[in-house]
C-alpha cells in the first residue's frame, strides 16, 4: 500500500511507502519521519523532473501522464510512448520508473518497451475489475504471490 502525501500517516499504518506530489515536503525531510524499509516516490513528468527526483535519492518515479484524460484537469503534458522513451534513452537510470494516467490493456506491452519499469492502471481497473488478471499476465506478474514485510 502506498499513500499519497500523506508521510505520517504512511509509517503510523506502516504502509510500503509514499508517493509524493503536492506535499511542500522534501524527500530528504520526509525520509527522517518514515521508517528505513519505506520507499518514496515522486511524481513527474519532465526529463528534469526526473533528474531532481533522482537527485534527491527517490526510491521510485511515477512518470506522466501517459495519455491526458477528459475527466481531469489536466495542466500536465501528455507524454505517450515517444515521451517515454526519449526520458529512459537519457536517464538510464535502476531507479524504478512506473508509467500512470489513463494506460490501458493495449498500452501495457508497447510501454514496457520503452524500458519503464510498470504502469499504474487505477482508472482501468476500476472500470473492469476482470482486467486485473490480464495486466498480471502481460506483466508477467503472479496474481497469488505477495511481497511480505515484517514489522517489529
């Protein structure tokens, strides 16, 4: 489970970690208040976007969006696939890059191939709940296998 802004609540729940975006927080800041085995993520959506979250030591990037949606208020550019891989040509990075907004089944493989690490698919799912053991399976992700924590 990841939390959005939310930092205190995150380790007071001991979820996985939190994903910053309109937190005036500073990834350094928000390390110091989160227990060492939560990630943090940040948001992005330019090649130097990412460079400050890589700079900062971010544990993930969740780049986009991927394609704009009517349904939000979008001030973000669209990045599609060519915006994808023009960002990963250049970062180069092991830091995990997820892809998010408005991906859907077809858009899976052909992201994948721009050498992003996953996709966040909240929108897709939630129209079709069936759809989640078809991402599993173009993700090559099990549906039964979980990652556990032990708390102390």
């Amino acid at each position: 489970m990841i939390i959005t802004d939310f930092y205190k609540l995150a380790k007071d729940i001991k979820a996985d970690g939190v994903l910053l975006e309109a937190s005036k927080a500073t990834v350094t800041f928000v390390k110091k208040h989160l227990y060492t085995w939560q990630s943090i993520g940040g948001y992005a959506n330019t090649l130097a976007d990412c460079e400050n979250l890589l700079d900062h030591q971010i544990n993930y990037i969740y780049l986009g969006p991927f394609k704009t949606s009517d349904t939000e208020n979008n001030t973000k550019t669209a990045l599609g696939l060519s915006g994808y891989t023009a960002i990963t040509d250049v970062l180069k990075t092991p830091t995990p890059i997820l892809a998010y907004g408005g991906v859907s089944l077809q858009d899976v493989t052909p992201l994948l191939n721009t050498d992003i690490s996953g996709i966040a698919a909240s929108d897709a799912i939630t129209q079709d709940f069936d759809s989640i053991k078809l991402f599993n399976q173009l993700l090559n992700a099990s549906s039964t296998q979980e990652q556990r924590h032990t708390f102390e």
